[in-house]
C-alpha cells in the first residue's frame, strides 16, 4: 500500500492556476513506485544494510542510509541516461557509498556491458552530504563535482549564480539544475524531465527546514516555485525524513530509528505552501510547524 501526503485544498487549487500539474500535451512522465516505508518494523543493526536501495523505476535508483551508521540518515539519488549515470550527493559519516553505488551501476549494465560513467553532484555541500566524496574522487571513470558555487557553476555552466538555471544531458535524459541557495551556499535543486521528479535537498523535505541565509532562502524558493510553474511535478525528493507521519510532529535531531516516519514524497502544494508561508512572515522568517514540515530559521 503507498501512503500520500496532502496539502489543503486552497493550495491544490493554487497549484492548478500555476500550472504545476497542468497537461501540456508533453512526452507521459515516466512512471515509478516508492516504498510506504524507509525503516524496518523492528531495528537490528546487527542485520540491517548500511544502505536500503529501492528503484523507482529501472533508471530512477533512490539509496538511503541507514540510522545504524549514521543519525541523519539522508537519501541518495542515482539517474541514469544513456551515456552517463549520475549520482547526487555522497551521504553522511559511517557507510561506504561507494559500495552500494558500483553494486547498482553493474546490475543496470548487465553482464554484456561495461558500467556508464558516474557524475557526482551535490544537493548542497553539508557534511552529511559530502561524506563519501573521497571515495568517489579515486573511483576511475567518474567526475566528482564539489559541493561549492564556484564548482557546480562552472562544471554546468551557469553564468550567473544563482540567477540561472542550467541544463545537462545525460544522454536521452536532460535534468535542470536550479541554484537555490539558502539553507547552503551550493544548493541546488535537480529536475528530472523523464520522470518529473523535483530534488530539492535539505531546501524541502518532510522535516525541518534550516534556514541560514534569509534573503537568499525566499529568492531560491521563489525561484524554484517560478521554474516549476511550467513542469510537471510528480514528487518533490528531499535529502532526509524528519517528521513523524502524525501531522505537525517531528523526530528530534539524533534519532537514529523512525519506526513512524513520514513518507518521502512531497508534491509541488509542498513547495506553494512553503512559499506562502515565507510570505506570510513578512520579511522575518520565524520557527512555524506545518502539517508535513517545519520553517526554523538559524542565526
């Protein structure tokens, strides 16, 4: 059974004016499913994988830590085109990512195939994030991006940071990067054209929202609510589960196992919302829960 998250229906029918679920008579989206929950039932760190991957269709790989190696927890994303595969973030202290990403990129090429080449970006350059780059940057066959403006500006060629958005091409697969500084000064949002997928990083997710760099926080979510109008939006991907499935509760910081956590998948009334309520505060972002996250601002 797949859980879903609502939004209200004010916000449903604001996200039909902007047209983020509008049929524009493109390409279908392709289709993909995902899990009802992340965690076991019960936890067993003596038995339990430093990473669960679960694919969202074939080409569409999502890989989350475990809380047994680390607290945070945080979700990898794993794309592949025809010519490249590329990996978003690196994940947090404790694991080996670089393990369980070859394991996936051998079994997508088959044993009559040679694995694609791997491009590692970055949701934002946080230490839970980035943890693994060093596997990554002794991985033959595979650009490693830094999670720093400069970096990604210049490997997507975005001229005018955060300004601009980007696009690449991963051979039959264009995603769009979308800077959206903020919570971190790299951050960046990803969007999948196949299968119409947002990545939003630690910006959206179900949980708390960081918010250390005001100004630059609501522009980026403005941003991002602008780029969106005229995309379908299947799911907004975050970078971690913080919040409880009951609504306006969360798990505190250092949970390492969320037997009741919410889903992953957020939609485009997430990010409506989220701008609304940037709105609503009036130039002061203050600490605000909401059904399926928190704003909390940080000095």
């Amino acid at each position: 059974m797949k859980y879903f998250t609502h939004a209200s229906a004010a916000l449903v029918a604001l996200q039909a004016l902007v047209g983020g679920q509008a049929d524009r008579g493109a390409t279908p989206l392709e289709r993909g499913t995902l899990p009802p929950r992340w965690t076991p039932e019960h936890q067993d760190c003596a038995r339990e994988d430093p990473f669960l991957v679960h694919e969202y269709n074939a080409a569409f790989v999502v890989i989350r830590q475990s809380g047994c190696t680390n607290f945070e927890k945080p979700f990898l994303y794993l794309l592949f085109g025809s010519h490249e595969a590329l990996l978003v973030d690196t994940g947090a202290t404790g694991a080996h990512p670089a393990e369980v990403v070859d394991r996936v990129l051998r079994a997508h090429a088959g044993t009559a195939q040679k694995p694609l080449p791997l491009v590692v970006v970055h949701s934002h350059g946080h230490g839970d994030h980035v943890a693994g780059d060093a596997e990554f940057s002794r991985r033959p066959d595979t650009r490693l991006v830094e999670g720093k403006p400069e970096a990604v500006a210049q490997f997507f060629a975005i001229r005018n940071w955060p300004g601009d958005s980007a696009q690449y091409d991963l051979g039959d697969r264009v995603i769009d990067i979308v800077p959206i500084p903020g919570h971190q000064p790299a951050s960046i949002a990803i969007y999948d054209r196949r299968t119409g997928i947002l990545l939003t990083g630690d910006t959206l997710y179900p949980g708390r929202l960081y918010v250390r760099d005001e100004p630059a926080f609501r522009a980026s979510i403005d941003r991002l609510v602008s780029f969106s109008a005229t995309r379908e939006i299947a799911h907004v991907l975050g970078a971690h589960i913080e919040q409880a499935r009951a609504p306006f509760a969360d798990y505190p910081e250092g949970t390492k196992f969320q037997p009741d956590e919410h889903p992953l998948e957020l939609g485009h009334a997430h990010l409506l919302e989220l701008q609304e309520a940037l709105r609503a505060m009036r130039g002061k972002v203050e600490r605000r829960g909401f059904r399926d996250f928190t704003v909390w601002p940080v000095q």
